[in-house]
C-alpha cells in the first residue's frame, strides 16, 4: 500500500511542477525612498554642467536687473545684447 502511495504522490507532483513553471509571475513594483547617490563620470558631469548654467543664469539675471535700473522709465533699450553677442547668437 505505501508503494502505491509513492507512486500517487509522484504522479501528481509531476504535473504540478509543470504547471507552476509555466504560471505568469506578476510584476513587482518598487519605490525609491530617499536619496540615491550615483557614481556614475556621466552624471557627475550633468551635475557639474547644471551648476554652472545655474551660475550664468543667476549671472544673467543680475546683469538684467542692473540694465533695468539703470533704464530711465519710457526710454525704449535693447537689453542683453552683450550677452548674446558672446555667446555668438547675434
């Protein structure tokens, strides 16, 4: 009686096995909380490269802020010619 048993027992782990390989695994979802730090040369480069846009911008800003004090209200002045006349725009 145990043989049979035996036998039943494998006979029906067989095609359980089977099944469960071929079972659709559902996707797993992650978050990311917090920070992440990157080693990566690339990304150390963009962040090197929006640091000092950040600074030309800021620069920019100040520059413009001075022309307009210094324009007297109702006179008409084209402001930011210097800048883009460096930059190669003009």
């Amino acid at each position: 009686m145990s043989a049979a048993a035996v036998f039943v027992l494998l006979a029906a782990a067989i095609p359980a096995s089977i099944a469960m390989s071929t079972a659709t695994v559902t996707p797993v979802q992650a978050k990311i909380v917090g920070t992440v730090e990157v080693s990566s040369m690339d990304i150390d480069s963009l962040r090197r490269d929006l640091a000092t846009l950040k600074q030309e911008v800021d620069k920019l800003s100040s520059e413009l802020k001075e022309a307009q004090k210094k324009t007297p209200p109702g006179s008409v002045k084209k402001l930011g010619a210097s800048s883009r006349a460096r930059s190669g725009n003009e």
